[in-house]
C-alpha cells in the first residue's frame, strides 16, 4: 500500500480502471453515502449542497472551492457524541480547523484536539474552552508547552521522555501542574496506507510497549511533581473499517493499564483510544457508523477490564475525518479535455481542472481514491473511463484516478469531488504559487465564506522583495 517514489502516476495500473469500479447506470447519479446528506442534483442536473446551487456558488466565489456542509457537519458530530455517550469525544482538529468550525465543535458538545501551536492559536481565537482541548504532537517545543501550561490547555499528551523532562521543568517555572496521557505504541498493523498507521514499532510516535519504555514513561510522569498523570493514549492509524485493530490495541494497552496498577500502585482513571474510523471516499469503502463503533469498541474495553480486574477507565476517542470528511466536497472548472488512446484500443480522457495536487495532496502522497461528478448540468452522454488531474507541473498531479464522466465533458462545464473534508484545505500548499481556495459553508440556501480565498497580496507578504 506504498505509493511508488516518483509519484503516483509512476505505479502500476490498469488502462481499463480497477476491478471495484463499474459503469454507471446514470453518470448524473449520486452515489449513495459518498456525499454529505444535503447535497442533491437538481431539475437541470447541477448539484447543490446545503440548498446553494454550486453554479452559483461558483459564480460567486470562483473556483476551485471547499463547500462544506454545515448541517451535515453538526450531525456528524452530534451522532459521534450522542453514540459514545459517557465518552469524551475530541474533533480531531488536524483533518480541518478553522475558528468556525471550532465554535461549531464547541457549541455541538465535543471537546478538541490540536497538535500545533497554530492550532491552539485558532481554537483559543475561536473563544474554544482550553480546559476542553486535547494538545498533541511528537515535538512539541519549550514555548509550546509554556503557552499551553499558561493557557490552561485541558490534557498534554506526551510522546518522548525529552518532552516528559521539558514539561516538567514548565510546570516547576510556572508552579503548576498540567494533566497528562502518555502515548503509546501497541504494535498494531492498521490496515491502512503505511504513512497514517500509527501503533507499529518503526515510526515517530509514542512510546513502545513491548520494549519496556512505555512504563517508564508512565513512572517519570508519575514521578514528577508537576505532571498529573491521567492515562494511557493509543492512536493506531487513520482510515480504519473495523475494529479488530482497536482490540488487539486495546487488550495490549489494557494489559499495560493493569501492569502499572499492580507495579506502580496507580489506576490511572483514564484511556483514549485514539480515532482513525475510516469514510467512503469511492464505492469500494464500506465505514461503519459511530453507533456501530461505539457498540464494538465499548464490548472490548469492558471485556478486557473484566479480565483484569479493573474498573472501567473514563474513556475517550478522537474522530476527525469521520466528522468533516463527507461533509465536504471540492468543487472545480474543467479547462481542458484530453483523449489518450493507450494500448489494446483503450482510451482513458484526461479531464483538467483549475485546481490540482495544490488543494488535494492526499491522491499523491497516499494513492488516495476518489469519484467525482458532473456538478453543473446533466449530460445524455455515454459514460467514459476518466481520470481528472490538475495544473501543476508534474504527472502525479491526479485528484481522481479512475470514475466515469460524462463523454461529452467539456471546458467550462463544473466537476465536484467528494469526501475532501479531511486533510485536502489541512494540507493545500502553494505549489506552483497556486493560491489556496477559500471553504465556503453552506446552510439553508446561504454560502457564507469561513475561510477566504488567497489573493497574490497574501501569496508575496512573506517575499522581502517584493515589497
């Protein structure tokens, strides 16, 4: 599941799409559960979301555009709450954070997690309670555990001794404590791209359980007069299906919980296990519900705990991407419209739009699939094998690998992609001095930007010479 080191388009594939897509019966059609829940085509074929004609979105706001649902936002978020009841429930805010969405958070029950001081820089502009936010990182730095000390930040989730040692020395400055999760590995293989699993051996984060560091981090933080030791955190990857991953890691980590019960005398009265529950992104996706996940994943902690002899720790997840990702799509100009003719009489048409690798990374970095659809009028047209792709100067530059548009797509007309909540505007660069687009929410019939576009003032500010 590695991407070839040149870049996508360098992999093996095949000239006539992968096994898993079919032809559709409607190339206007929606596909079921890929898109957020008021998103529809209307009598001319063009899509809306949140009642906002995207033809007028994009006449508006130009393109290309993050439309973000945000009444399918909120549901999302209360459905994770609601289903993990007596959980806390902490939007990952690294798949996508901006202050609106953050009081959106707020005001829908859940806690918050950030993992750089940008993103506490948001959530506290945002008005975010700081004893409600989570802060992560492999790296954090001496100013950006003082700022979180002096902020109040909720919970510091540590993952190196060097950061136990500089937390420490934070809190004897600042004559404080400060409340901390010890984050650690449970050698899990999460079923996933290799570069978003997390709980294997051979990677940045936490501290190992099987070669002993674990529970030594956990004494340090224990021993330390400044640090409140509140648990054990577990995070094995991102885009996960099922739970066979979460109870191996939590046995492991449970037997860890127990260990130190019984050698340190300390029941730590909390445990996270992390987020990582996978979306569809194209048909070959099948995720499951919080209600679903909530069911399984409660059965395994109280299973396990059973088994130890131990009270059932308060426990937390983090989903990020399960919340914003479907509640989002990304929607796009088609500039040019290329047939290549490949071997064995195949064709594959390359469809152009004005965004690209720039605004969604993830298709290049992670092999990521995604669909797409016509999204400005409806076609009669036969279906034919595409493959959309930006601007940028270079082959990996692919946003839709393989989906079936419409044969008569042509310049001018618009395309929407799905499921680009997550990670796509989180990670958007200015590659080729593209400028970023703007998210702009939709609720109601009204489009209201959340996030502005970049102008070529904002792209020089930082250029000395420029000015």
């Amino acid at each position: 599941m590695r991407a070839h080191e040149a870049g996508w388009a360098h992999a093996e594939s095949s000239h006539r799409g992968p096994s898993w897509l079919r032809p559709p019966g409607d190339v206007n059609a929606l596909v079921p559960g890929l898109w957020s829940s008021t998103a529809r085509k209307n009598a001319e074929g063009a899509l809306e979301v949140g009642g906002v004609d995207l033809r007028e979105l994009v006449a508006e706001h130009g393109s290309p555009a993050y439309v973000l649902d945000e009444a399918d936002f909120r549901a999302r978020a209360r459905a994770f709450r609601d289903a993990f009841d007596g959980y806390d429930v902490y939007y990952a805010g690294k798949a996508f954070l901006c202050t609106t969405v953050a009081r959106w958070v707020a005001e829908e029950g859940l806690s918050l997690d950030v993992a750089s001081d940008g993103e506490l820089t948001v959530a506290l502009r945002a008005g975010f309670d700081p004893a409600r936010i989570g802060y992560h990182g492999n790296n954090k730095s001496q100013t950006e555990l003082e700022r979180a000390v002096r902020e109040g930040v909720g919970r510091i989730i540590v993952d190196s001794f060097t950061e136990i040692a500089r937390l420490a020395d934070v809190t004897r400055e600042a004559g404080t404590t400060a409340a901390v999760m010890v984050r650690v590995t449970a050698g899990v293989e999460a079923h996933t791209h290799e570069y978003i699993a997390t709980a294997h051996e051979d990677q940045k984060f936490g501290f190992s359980i099987t070669s002993g560091d674990a529970i030594e981090a956990v004494r340090q933080v224990q021993e330390a007069p400044g640090l409140e030791l509140r648990g054990l955190h577990s995070h094995i990857g991102s885009q996960i299906f099922d739970t066979s991953g979460f109870e191996v890691a939590a046995r492991r980590v449970l037997t860890l919980h127990a260990r130190v019960s019984e050698e340190l005398g300390v029941e730590m009265p909390e445990l996270d296990l992390g987020g990582g529950f996978g979306i569809a992104y194209t048909t070959q996706d099948d995720p499951s519900d919080p209600a679903q996940l909530a069911t399984e994943i409660t059965k395994i902690v109280e299973h396990e705990c059973r088994g130890f002899g131990l009270a059932v720790p308060a426990l937390s997840v983090e989903p990020g991407r399960a919340i914003v990702g479907p509640a989002m799509c990304t929607v796009y100009e088609v500039g040019t419209v290329k047939p290549v003719e490949l071997d064995a009489g195949a064709v594959r048409t390359y469809v152009s739009v004005d965004g690209g690798m720039s605004d969604n990374i993830r298709t290049a970095l992670y092999d990521a699939d995604y669909s797409c659809t016509i999204a400005s009028r409806r076609s009669d047209a036969p279906a034919v094998l595409g493959r959309v792709v930006g601007k940028h100067c270079e082959a990996g530059d692919i946003l839709v690998k393989d989906e079936f548009v419409p044969g008569d797509l042509t310049p001018g007309d618009l395309v929407a992609v799905p499921g680009t909540g997550a990670y796509c505007r989180s990670m958007a660069s200015n590659y080729n001095h593209a400028l970023r687009p703007p998210v702009v929410a939709v609720e109601g019939g009204v489009a209201t930007v959340v996030v502005r576009r970049e102008t070529e003032d904002d792209l020089l500010r930082t250029d000395v010479g420029a000015w």
